[in-house]
C-alpha cells in the first residue's frame, strides 16, 4: 500500500524503480533533524519572509505559521510599517519587524540577517517600486552573508525585471507558479522551448539563471537544478485557492535548512536544494489532499496549515 503511495507520489526523469523512489523519499526523512532534551531554541530553524504591504497581508502570514507548524523555532516577518499590525494581530507566534517601507529597511533587515537561516521573499511584497528596490538590497546583503534565499510570488516579478539579482547564486531557489514561470522563461529565455515539455522548460529555466534550483508549481510539480530534474505529482486536491504557495514557500524555507545543515553524508551526493524541494511540494499535497477530504470544496488554506502536523507524520515519520 505505502509503495502505491510511493509509486504516485514521486516520478523522476526517467523511469525509476520502487526502490529508487523509495530512496529519494528516504534522503528527504534524513534530513529531517531529531526532536531530543538536548537543542536550545532556534536551532531547528530561525526563518525570515520578506513580503506583506497594504494589500496583502494573508500570504507573509501563511508562508511564516507554516515554517513554524513544519518545525522552525523561530519566523520573522519584514513588512510594511501599515501591514505588520495587522499580521501580528492573525498569531502571537509571528515576529512582525513593520521595516520595509523604511528609508533604513535594508539596515534593518541586514541586522537580523547573521540570526537568520533562510530568507523566504516575496509572499504578499506587492509591486511598489520603493519596497522593490529595498528588496534589492535585501538580495545584495543576503547573498554577500552566503543565506539561502527562497524567492516566491512579487519577488519573483522583481528577478523577472533583474535576472542578475540571483543568477549564479546556488543556495537560491524560485518557486513559480504557472504565470510566473512564463513571465520569467519570457524574460530569460531567448529561443522559445516546447511549451508541453515541462522538464525541459524548467531545466532551461535553471541553467540560464546560472543553475539556481526552480520549482514549477502545478498539476505536477517538476523542479531543476539544471541538470537534475525531479517531479512531485504526490496527490492533492482539485481546489486551487489562494495561499497555497505561500504554505509551500514557508515549508521549503525550513526544508532548505534542513538540507543544507543535514551535510552531504545524509543527502547522499543528492542536491539538498532539490530534496528540500521535493520534500516541500508532497508535504503541501498531502495536507491539500487531507483537508480536501475533511471540508470538500470549502477548503481554504487555513484548513491546509492546520494538516501540516498530521500530513508530515504521515509522509516522513510512518
Ligand atoms: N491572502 C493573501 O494575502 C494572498 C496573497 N497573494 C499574493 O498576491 C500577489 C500576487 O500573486 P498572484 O499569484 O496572484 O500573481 P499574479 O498577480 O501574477 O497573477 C494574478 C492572477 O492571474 C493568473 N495568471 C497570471 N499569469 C497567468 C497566465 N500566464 N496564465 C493564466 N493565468 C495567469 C494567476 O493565476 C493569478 O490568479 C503576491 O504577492 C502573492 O503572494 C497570494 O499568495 C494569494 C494569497
Ligand atoms: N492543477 C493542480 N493540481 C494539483 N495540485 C496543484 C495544481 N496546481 C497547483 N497545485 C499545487 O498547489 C500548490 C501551490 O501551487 P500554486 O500554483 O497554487 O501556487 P501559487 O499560485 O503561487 O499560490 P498562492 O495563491 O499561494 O500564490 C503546490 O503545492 C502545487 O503542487
Ligand atoms: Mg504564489
């Protein structure tokens, strides 16, 4: 029975055997860093998003619970100054910096930054130029301390107007969905790929960003370090509401940790980044899939977060 789940869950470039698949899966619970007595706060992960303006609130808010609900110690969330009351109003689990309309927002995020993990940007960041240009810095002052950076929703319209941003930097990872993978092939891309090969397009994608890691979201979601290609159609549910990639950027801003610090021993010559990916796309499907079966088409996002507990034990604790 687990093997049919696994046999769904994971299908790689080419035909592989049940073992193989069973041994992606594996290197994904290697990562996976033990509960003991004997950590102090902060070590399973201190995690940083960078997004929430006038509009959007909901979505800085999705992707930092879901850090913490996937077992990070800490989340911070760099919002605008009118946003941040309103966020820390949804959880008093969240640390809500109101910096990033701020004359001084590259400062101040870059005085966290030696305490953070990894920098989740762009969920709920909108498109005022002011917030872009600090979120330049942002990338500037992140890449120089070597963070990884997880890059979602508006910052990613930000790489699709500056590739350089991010090019070449191998502890990033883009996590698009379908308008924004095309808005991004479109701008970095020169000749045109086959559209219905979605391995390719996203292998294409990776190599002329300089083999940053993307992760294409859809019915299937397939992913690329350039040369390696993975794909994820672990079964979800049909309701395609907002802040479900939010759950997913939130979750993956942990995984990556996770990966980096697991060292090559427990990856097994595998890229952490791709199995972060991996690892962050089923778990989002499952708790899709779980709460789709609770609440039918009323499914909301906020249903999802709440199976993130029940949907991981499943996945990589069983
Ligand atoms: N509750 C919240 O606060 C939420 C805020 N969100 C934020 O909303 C902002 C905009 O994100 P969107 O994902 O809506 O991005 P876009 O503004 O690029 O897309 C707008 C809509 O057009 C559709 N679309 C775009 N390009 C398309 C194409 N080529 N073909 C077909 N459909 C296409 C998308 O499905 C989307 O519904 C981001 O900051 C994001 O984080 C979302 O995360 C959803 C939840
Ligand atoms: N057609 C689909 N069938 C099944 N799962 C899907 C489908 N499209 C997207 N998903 C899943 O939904 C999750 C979010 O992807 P989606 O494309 O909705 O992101 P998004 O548009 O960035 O979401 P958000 O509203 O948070 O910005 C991913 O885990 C992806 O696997
Ligand atoms: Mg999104």
């Amino acid at each position: 029975m687990f093997i049919s789940v696994l046999r769904r869950a994971f299908s790689l470039h080419k035909p592989h055997s049940i073992t193989e698949m069973e041994n992606t899966l594996q290197l994904v619970r290697n990562i996976i860093p033990p509960l003991t007595t004997k950590k102090h706060k902060g070590q399973d992960g201190r995690i940083g998003i960078v997004g929430g303006c006038q509009e959007y609130t909901g979505a800085p808010y999705f992707a930092a619970i879901s850090a913490l609900k996937v077992g990070a110690d800490l989340s911070h969330v760099f919002c605008t100054r009118e946003a941040a009351p309103v966020i820390k109003s949804y959880s008093p689990e969240l640390i809500v910096h109101p910096v990033l309309d701020s004359p001084s927002a590259v400062r101040d995020v870059e005085t966290w930054l030696p305490r953070l993990h990894t920098l989740v940007v762009g969920p709920g960041l909108g498109r005022d130029n002011v917030l872009l240009e600090n979120v330049k810095g942002i990338l500037e002052a992140s890449k120089a301390r070597d963070v990884p950076i997880i890059i979602d929703a508006d910052g990613l319209w930000l790489i699709a107007q500056h590739p350089a941003l991010i090019h070449g930097y191998r502890k990033a990872v883009l996590t698009p969905n379908h308008g924004e993978f095309t808005r991004l092939s479109d701008a970095v891309l020169r000749d045109l790929v086959d559209g219905s090969d979605h391995r390719e397009a996203v292998r294409r994608l990776s190599q002329a960003l300089g083999n940053v890691t993307v992760v294409r979201k859809g019915e299937r979601d397939v992913m690329s370090d350039g040369e390696h290609v993975l794909e994820c159609a672990h079964e979800g549910s049909s309701r395609r509401c907002g802040g479900q990639g939010d759950l997913l950027s939130g979750a993956l801003g942990v995984l990556v940790h996770w990966a980096l610090h697991a060292g090559p021993e427990k990856t097994n010559g595998s890229s952490p980044l791709l199995l972060a990916a991996l690892g962050a796309c089923s778990l989002t499907r499952q708790c899709g899939h779980q709460a789709f079966q609770k609440h039918g088409r009323s499914t909301t996002t906020t249903d999802m977060i709440a199976e993130v507990g029940p949907a991981f034990r499943r996945l990589f604790e069983t």
